[in-house]
C-alpha cells in the first residue's frame, strides 16, 4: 500500500486533502506538528529584534525536523500512510529564512548536517526508502492569503507577515521542480479546487492520485 507526501504553502488546504486521501485509501493521517507546537506562536509573533536574540526560526527548524523526521519513519515502517507534509519539504523552509537573514549561515550549516543524517538513516531502513507519490497543492498567492485568513489561526493573520508568505510562494514551484526527487509528483490546483465543500472536487482530486500512483506502479 502506498505512502504519499502532501505538500504546499501554508493554509492551502494539505490537511483536508491528506484527510481525504487517507479515508480514500484506507489510511492513516501523520499530521504536521502545529497545535502542539510551543515554538511556532513565538516564531510568528516576534520582533525583528526578538528573533536575532531567540533564533526562534533555527530552533523552529529544529523542532519541525526532530517531528517530521519521527514521523516519516513510523509511516514508512507502517507501509500506508499519508503525511501532511513531510521532511522532504523542511529543508525549503530552512532556506528561505536563511535567505531571509532569519537563520545564520552557521546555523544553516548545523541543519544540513543534520538532515544530511537522517536522510542516510532513512536510506538505510529495510523497509521503505522513499515515499510513492507527492501531491503538490498550488495556488496564486491572493488564494493562499485568503486560506490563511479563512483558517483563522490568530498568529498568521498579522499583516506584517505577508512578504514572509510570498517569499515562500514565490520560490515553491522552483523547489518542487528542480530539488525534489524522492518521488512522483501530483499538482493539483488549488484556485479551483475545494476538497471539503465540494463533493465532486473531492472525488476528482482522489481519482486523480489512485491513476498517479497506478502510473507510478507501473514504471516501477
């Protein structure tokens, strides 16, 4: 059974399309670590001046690495399963804040060095070493602004934080394209598409990953 990776911009909707996958597929959910997360609040809400002196998107990083990293590796022992991103993803965001200034060269040196190991250790695992598919979710950027708005996460909506979002839109589909290669990929477009209002948006999205990973399994 397979396991597939949904990924995107922030509030585009990865969590109900994983929902859907996983009761599509039979499957089970690993969620990104956002409610729980005592770091994230901090990250968004910060001072300029705060985040040089906390490093809160290094250590942001960090705890996003450690979950997704323990995550992935329980989806893939179990063999079928859907992750709501995963730590093929995480390295994006840690460039875009170093690229950003948020995160030192140093300490984005200490992070690949990291998920340069634990990438060796999911290599190694005897039994699964990849996932089956991606399914990307893309928008134009007024529709991811007006997802986050619609989610209504009070430390997202702070006007201050939109040139963050667009400089992660903005270099996204660079990233999918020409730095991911774990698996397939799906893009599947969000401007049009409603998972949870609309059924047959729905079932077209769900037809359309069972055909991707059809087509996956037989050039495997």
């Amino acid at each position: 059974m397979p396991v597939i990776c949904v990924g995107g911009m922030i509030g585009i909707g990865k969590t109900s399309v994983a929902e859907l996958l996983a009761k599509e597929l039979g499957s089970e959910v690993f969620y990104e670590s956002v409610e729980d997360n005592p770091i994230l609040p901090l990250f968004y809400t910060a001072s300029p001046e705060e985040i040089q002196a906390k490093r809160y998107p290094f250590l942001l990083q960090l705890y996003f690495l450690r979950t997704r990293f323990a995550s992935i590796k329980e989806a893939y022992k179990q063999g079928d399963n859907v992750l709501d991103r995963s730590i093929y993803e995480d390295w994006y965001f840690a460039k875009v804040n170093h690229d950003l200034g948020r995160i030192s060269s140093l300490e984005m040196q200490v992070y690949e060095g990291l998920l340069d190991e634990m990438m060796r250790e999911i290599d190694g695992l005897p039994y699964r070493k990849a996932p089956d598919l991606m399914v990307y979710l893309k928008a134009d950027f007024d529709t991811v602004l007006r997802r986050i708005g619609l989610r209504g996460r009070d430390f997202e909506q702070d006007d201050s934080l939109v040139e963050y979002y667009r400089a992660l839109w903005s270099g996204y589909d660079d990233w999918v394209h020409k730095h991911y290669s774990a698996s397939e990929v799906l893009v599947v477009d969000m401007n049009h598409t409603d998972v949870v209002n609309n059924p047959e948006d729905a079932a077209r999205v769900a037809q359309e990953v069972k055909d991707a990973l059809a087509a996956a399994e037989r050039r495997a």
